[in-house]
C-alpha cells in the first residue's frame, strides 16, 4: 500500500502552518504548538490521518475499476502538481477556475463539454476552413476559453465518486456542493481552514510546492494500486472458471526410485508384453514332426504299461479302431507285434507305409475271401 514516511513529511515542509494570529481554532488538535509566530502542525497525526485517506482511495478504486476521483487545485503552487499527477492516475481534475454548478448542475456542463467536442471536431473534419477569418477567430476564442476550465474533465460522463482538494478555504464551492451531492471529500486543511465538511483531513502545509506534490502523488499511487489490485482479482476469477469448465486429464508420473547412495534412479517404463497367437488350422498344418522310430515305440510300450487293462485306440489315416491290450492285430501289415519295438505306421502322420493302411477296395475284398474259403 502506497505510505508516507515521517522523513519525506519533515523535508517536504509538511509542518509548517500559517501565522498564530491567522489561526482557525477548529483546527487546534491538530497543532503541535508554534514557533516564530508559526503554527506547527503534528505530523503523527498528519501520517496517521494520510494513510486513512490513501486507504480509502485504494479501497475505493479497488471495488470497481470505474470508479473516478476528481483532483480539485486552483491555486498556482498545485496546477502543474494537480494536472500532472491526475493525468498519470487516469482520473479527472480541475486546476483553472471551479465553474459554479459543476456537480450541482452537471447536466449543463455537460452541453459545455459537447460543444468543445464539436469545436474540436471541426478543425478535423474541414469545416473549420469552410468558415470566414472572422469567424474562425471567434470560435477559437470560445475553444481556448472551455478548453481552459473544461480540459480536465471533457472525457468526464457523470459525476466523481470522491473529490481530492488542496486549499479547502479557496475550494469552498467545491466542497460545499460535494458536501450536498453526499460525495466524499479528501483534503489538505491548513491551520487557517475549518475541518469541517471534509470526510478525511490532511493535516499540512497546502501552500509548500513539495508537500502539495507529495500529497497529491500518494493519492494517485493509491488509486494504481487499488486498480492493480482489481485486474488481479479479475485474472483469479478468470482462470478460476477457466479451470472449473475445463475436463480433468489423470496423469501418471513415473516414481522415482531411491538408491543406497541416496541418489535418486527412475525406473525404466515397462514394455508391454506380446500378445500370444492362438493355435490355428494353418499353424498346426506347418509343423512337420521328424520321425523317431525308437522314441516312438518307446512312447507306445510307456503308453501301454501306464494302462494295461484300458482299450487302446490306434489311429491311422483313413483308418480307426479300437484293439484290446494283449490283442494280435489284423495283419502284420498294419501294425507290429505289441512289445517288439517295432515302428507303428501312420503314428508319425505319413510315409511309405502309407499305401498299406489304406482300406481294401471291394475287388481286394472279395479276392481274399475266396482265399480264405479255399483254404478251409
């Protein structure tokens, strides 16, 4: 928050009054006593009373960003001080002569601030070559005299929301139709001056060039400020509702791993695994097993003692049935004797055997019955 130190009070001249016998005795808790026939004014309460006023202006420029001050200064020492400090604030100000109504009668100010609008506006617009020599001087004359007392306030479309005056027995006029509009007055009072009818009193030197500056550049630091302090809360809400309407996206971080040397290791992301690849018709239809004619007559005979008193099912291509344990096959041409470690064919899935498994024909058929019956 912008302050004031009781340093820059002392080397501004803030302490010094008027003369004792030009005193107003209204302002006598204010005084510190006198020195030389000067009235010194008590810069603990100056400070004190200051940062209230700097706290209302932040304050009230931080409720809403159109919120405007005028900055009321008509004597010579605070024009410049007045005008310059007003301008970097971004607010409205008065520093030629007050015009009688100006709150009061605000809505005919206004007409005067339009009509210097449109004076200005034929100087751009060529109108104001269209006219004679004469009149051309006339409505410049007229300029210069509302661009004199209005300059300050032409950008200014309804009434200020506080008023900073420095010198309020010379500002009397401004003060009083403030006081009757209930707008809030902030002012420099001097020992000559009555407090009254001002909402926060500055007790100081109002006639001091340094001190009337270094009032009216903490009153402008603090409407920045509080300014400032609006933009940042709008941002807040800003990003605030950015982040409500906004979807949330989980995020997984890799935790780090801590080693024995205190050092901290991140642990490699893991690699998916492959997929496993069903058994399919064209896969198992690929795979060539090499015969092994002793393992399988091994794998047989172990098949055969694992279960000696179960039917064996024996399968070959084109050709299925089932033989009890113990059994002598059909013909030796089809299977081996059970125990001779003898190759069963069509075990292996195909090879010269082949032909021999393949079922007799019916010509075959009859052929061997009638060998059959003849050797009956």
């Amino acid at each position: 928050m912008a302050s004031v130190t009781m340093k820059e009070l002392l080397e501004a001249g803030v302490h010094f009054g008027h003369q004792v016998r030009r005193w107003n005795p209204k302002m006598k808790e204010y005084i510190f006593g006198e020195r030389n026939g000067i009235s010194i004014i008590d810069l603990q309460k100056t400070q004190r009373m200051f940062r209230d006023a700097i706290q209302f202006v932040t304050n009230l420029s931080a409720e809403d960003r159109g919120r405007t001050i005028l900055f009321v200064g008509t004597k010579r020492q605070a024009q410049d001080a007045i005008r310059e400090e007003a301008t970097r604030a971004g607010q409205y100000y008065i520093n030629q002569r007050w015009l009688g109504g100006l709150l009061t009668n605000f809505q005919t100010v206004q007409k005067s601030i339009k009509r210097l609008r449109d004076l200005e506006s034929m100087q751009t617009d060529g109108r104001y070559e269209m006219l004679t020599k004469k009149e051309r001087i006339k409505l410049d004359r007229e300029r210069e005299t509302l661009e004199k007392n209005l300059a300050g306030i032409k950008n200014m479309s309804r009434l200020p929301d506080a008023l900073f005056v420095i010198d309020v027995r010379k500002e009397e006029i401004a003060v009083a139709e403030a006081n009757r509009l209930g707008i809030p007055v902030i002012a420099v009072v001097d020992t000559n001056c009555s407090p009254e009818g001002i909402d926060y009193v500055i007790p100081g030197n109002d006639d001091a060039l340094r001190a009337v500056r270094l009032f009216a550049s903490r009153i402008a630091d603090a409407v920045l400020e509080g300014q400032q302090m609006k933009a940042r809360e709008a941002e807040g809400e800003t990003e605030e509702a950015a982040g409500a309407t906004a979807p949330t996206v989980p995020t997984t971080t890799a935790t780090p791993a801590t080693s024995e040397a205190g050092a901290t290791e991140t642990k490699p992301a893991r690699e998916p695994r492959p997929r496993r690849r069903s058994a399919s018709a064209d896969d198992t239809s690929s795979v060539t097993t090499a015969r092994d004619p002793g393992l399988q007559a091994e794998n047989f005979t172990d098949m055969q003692a694992a279960a000696p008193s179960t039917e064996t099912q024996v399968s070959a291509p084109g050709r299925q049935g089932f033989h009890t344990t113990g059994q002598q096959p059909d013909s030796v041409g089809d299977h081996e004797q059970v125990g001779t470690h003898a190759p069963v064919a069509g075990a292996t899935g195909g090879g010269e055997n082949d032909a021999e498994l393949r079922p007799a024909s019916d010509a075959e058929q009859e052929k061997g019955a009638e060998s059959v019956g003849a050797a009956k």
